[in-house]
C-alpha cells in the first residue's frame, strides 16, 4: 500500500535535527513495504547505513552523487544506480565545510538509542555500538522499548552491514538473541556500502555542547527531506547524532548516544554473524502441515492491479497493527483495500518483504522460503515466538508474504513445502473505499484510543462490519466496481 509520509515536526527553535524527548509527535505513515524497512531495525543507522560507494565499487568514480542521491530520495533505489549529474555539487553548497576526515575510522561504544519509525516509538534503548570505516562495517546491537501494543515490550535487535568484495554491501538484521533470534536480509544488500556518517561531509559547524560531561563540536545539516545534527569530541569520536527524515514512503527521526568510547578496530568479533543469521537463515516451516482457508486484507492503489501474488497482506488485527501505527487521514486518500479468501498451506516459512522492483512486484528470501507463504506478528511486536512465524498471534495480528513462487496453478490445492508443491492460491471478496473505513467509519479515531491495549478490538470490529455489509446504517462500506472474484484465481480445496 503506498501511503505518503506524514511530516516529522521538532520544537519551534530546535536544531536542524529533532531534540531527544520532544519528537513523539513524528508518526509518519508509509507503505507496507517500506515500514519493515523501518521497523525492522528501529534505527536510521541501517537506513543510511547500507551502500556506500567506496572504491572498488561499480560507481566509485561517482560516489559523492550516490550519497547525495540518498539524501534526496530518503532511500537507495532499488533500480537503476546511476547517479544523478550534479546533485553532490548542490548538496556541497548547501553544506558547506567537509567534515568527513575528522571522524576517528575505528572505535566502540556504549549506545544508548530513541527513534520513531514505522510509526511507533522507540524509548530507553541500550546496547553497543562498532565502528569500522577502515574495513567498511559497522553494527549496533540493543535492546529498545515501545509501548505501541503493550506497555514496555522489549525489542531485542541487532543490525550490521559490512562490504564484501566488489565494494557492494551484505547487510542483515536479527530480532531476539541467541537461538531464538530471528535473521532477516536486508533489502538493501547488493548495493554500495554507505558509511553511517556520510552526510556530516556536507555539514556545517554549528556550535558546542556538552555530552555525558565530555565537550563536543557540534555539525548540523538541512537539506530537504533530510536534517542532521553530529557532535563530535576532542578524540573525533561522535558522542551524540540526531537524524530526522522524510520521503515518499518513510519518515522518522533517531537519537543516538554514544559514551565509554573505546579508540582502536574493534576486531573481528564484534562483525560476527549473529546465531540465528549464522545457523537459522532462514527459518524452517512450521511442523503443522494442514491447509486453512484464511481471511487476509490489503491496502494498495491504482496504477497498482487486483493481486496477491508477490505481495505482503494481513488478517485484521495485522493491517491494524500496520494502520494503527502509520495512519492518517490523508494518507489514504485515493486508496482501496481488498478483503481476500486464501486458501494456503499452515506450514508457515519466515515472512519475506514483497515489494517493486522498477519492473515487477518481488518477494525478497531464499529459494525455499519462497516456496511458502511467510508470517510474522504484526509490525514484529507481541508474545509469539520467532516473530509469530508459527504462532496464532492473537494480540496483534498476523501479516503474511505471498510469493508468486508458491502460488498454486489452476486446479492445484496447496499441499507442505516439500516436493514440488505449492503453498497458495486466493480470491478476492470484496473491494471498498479506504477511506470509508478509515475516516467515514471512525476506524483511525478509535485506533487512537486503543494505542498501548492490545489487542485492537474495537478497532477490529469497526474493520469486520465495513466488509461485512453494503449498508452503512449497518457500518457497511459500498464495494468498489470491478474488484471481484471473477479477476483472481479460483479456490481449490
């Protein structure tokens, strides 16, 4: 679903980049797709830590354009990586003085981490951070909290990116710790590695303050959909950075604070692969081996076809878990949602992320995760195991990926991940209006009300009753003509 961001908005006077503990009121609203860009990590570090054009690099002679290309855009593009001419010039006059040569290329540090992403907001995050500009990797690994479905849930998260030969990024990102981590690919694996710091060539020095007692030389930048503020100490280690960025799919802003610096390469260690990336990549399907007919939900918009295949879909409470989060009013304009009977396979793979590519829809996994149909809890959050892969998740809903590649043919039922069978194949019931059930039905008002009780069903059942009838008396929404059954697959049992 492509939803447009909603502004980020700091206190009157502040810096270019937000002040820690006045941002709450930066939810930004973004396509699915794009919001387990956010929220997978809940840093901005991954974000602008994917790619960065470094010498051996197939656009090296064009770094500068990529870095500015990122700062513009808010993100890589997934296609087409030739720079745009004469871009870096316009960010270097925005910017001013170079600062990239002053920050030390290798050390750790105890992090502590704030941010809104995905819509919800991260608070109290402590753990660890290395930096490594030298071998080009980086890794923060903490534990964050969110109030967003149930007071103080804990996230466990570890993300790290490093450039492999040719330049080009391996980039993953684990939930949970230990064997019960769960590892996830980064979309943005494949692309030029960009160092975390990039854009602080382009600021400006804008001050001094103090940081955990320890003076630091403050750098700001502003250029649009992007602001930034670095404060770096006497040893050229960064003691604090605040981010905030917008775009046409995500937006939020980080704090990052780092303290007990620790000057030297941190080592190999600390670029280690994570358990569950080294061991469990991806996770086995679930043991249950029967098939179910499900109902699941999905927001998209015209260009965009009636179709299931290649994309990402809820149960109720897991698009509310994606609406409650992200939505506004406006966002939804123009959009629609389709209710879909699926029948499918309840041997569950890792959920994959579905997106577009530039030419087609794409679900991101290996070869035998995309032989199933992916789940996760909703936006990551709740009690289930593994991300609610194999779990009912009946506090925040699930969200599923549909490969093309389980997809069943005509006439075919889906049967277990093993052989040469397939996992999928649906219908479309009933297309309405989202902003019949967003607005006209009240949906994002009670959403509000419910934010912090899991699990959402007021909100649930204001969603049930819009496709459940065509009578608003009954709070129906009308369907949309032409987004029907007769368009989909049919359902072999």
């Amino acid at each position: 679903s492509g939803l447009d961001p909603r502004r980020v908005r700091g206190r009157p006077g502040m810096p270019p980049a937000l002040s820690r503990g006045q941002r709450s009121a930066g939810r930004n609203a973004m396509p699915r797709a794009s919001a387990f860009l956010a929220a997978a990590s809940a840093s901005t570090v991954v974000v602008f830590a994917a790619a960065d054009a470094a010498a051996a690099s197939p656009i090296a002679n064009a770094s500068e354009e990529w870095e500015a290309r990122w700062l513009q855009a808010g993100q890589p593009p997934l296609v087409d990586l030739a720079p745009l001419a004469g871009v870096a010039d316009t960010l270097r006059a925005l910017g001013g003085e170079r600062l990239g040569a002053h920050i030390l290329p290798q050390w750790s540090a105890d992090l502590e981490y704030e941010g809104i992403l995905a819509g919800m907001k991260f608070t109290n995050g402590r753990g660890n951070a290395y930096y490594d500009r030298t071998g080009k990797r980086r890794r923060m690994n903490y534990t964050a909290m969110t109030d967003y479905f149930t007071q103080h849930h804990r996230n466990p998260t570890d993300d790290i990116a490093v450039a492999r030969p040719g330049g080009l990024t391996s980039s993953n990102l684990t939930w949970g710790f230990g064997e019960d981590g769960v590892c996830t690919s980064w979309p943005t694996t494949g692309t030029p590695y960009l160092d975390m710091f990039f854009w602080a060539k382009f600021a400006r020095r804008s001050g001094r303050k103090v940081v955990n007692g320890d003076e630091c030389i403050v750098y700001s930048l502003a250029v649009p959909k992007f602001t930034g503020e670095l404060c770096i100490g006497k040893d050229r280690v960064p003691r604090e950075m605040n981010q905030s960025f917008e775009s046409a799919t995500f937006g939020g802003y980080t704090w990052l604070r780092f303290s007990n610096i620790r000057v030297g390469d941190p080592g190999e260690e600390a670029f280690a692969s994570s358990v569950a990336c080294a061991k469990h990549y991806p996770r086995e399907p679930c043991e249950n081996t029967s098939v179910a007919r499900l109902d699941v939900y999905r927001i998209f918009g015209p260009p965009e076809p009636l179709a299931l295949d290649s994309r990402n879909a809820g149960d109720i409470l897991g698009d509310l878990a994606f609406v409650c989060t992200q939505g506004s009013g406006g966002a939804y304009e123009g959009k629609l949602i389709t209710h879909w009977r699926v029948n499918m396979s309840m041997a569950f793979g890792q959920y994959a992320l579905c997106n577009f590519n530039g030419f087609a829809n794409k679900c991101s996994g290996t070869q035998e995760q995309l032989r199933t149909v992916g789940r996760r809890s909703g936006q990551f959050q709740g009690v289930g195991e593994l991300m609610g892969q194999c779990t009912p998740n009946y506090d925040v809903g699930s969200q599923f990926s549909f490969p093309h590649e389980a997809k069943c043919p005509p006439g075919i039922s889906p049967s277990p991940p093993t052989g040469a069978g397939c996992a999928w194949s649906g219908v479309a019931v009933k297309t309405v209006e989202a902003r019949c059930v967003m607005q006209d039905r009240g949906l994002l008002a009670e959403c509000a009300k419910e934010i912090g009780h899991a699990p959402f069903r007021r909100s649930a059942a204001i969603w049930a009753a819009a496709f459940a009838s065509e009578d608003p008396a009954s709070g129906g929404c009308p369907s949309v003509p032409g987004n029907d059954e007769a368009a989909t697959t049919e359902i072999v049992v």
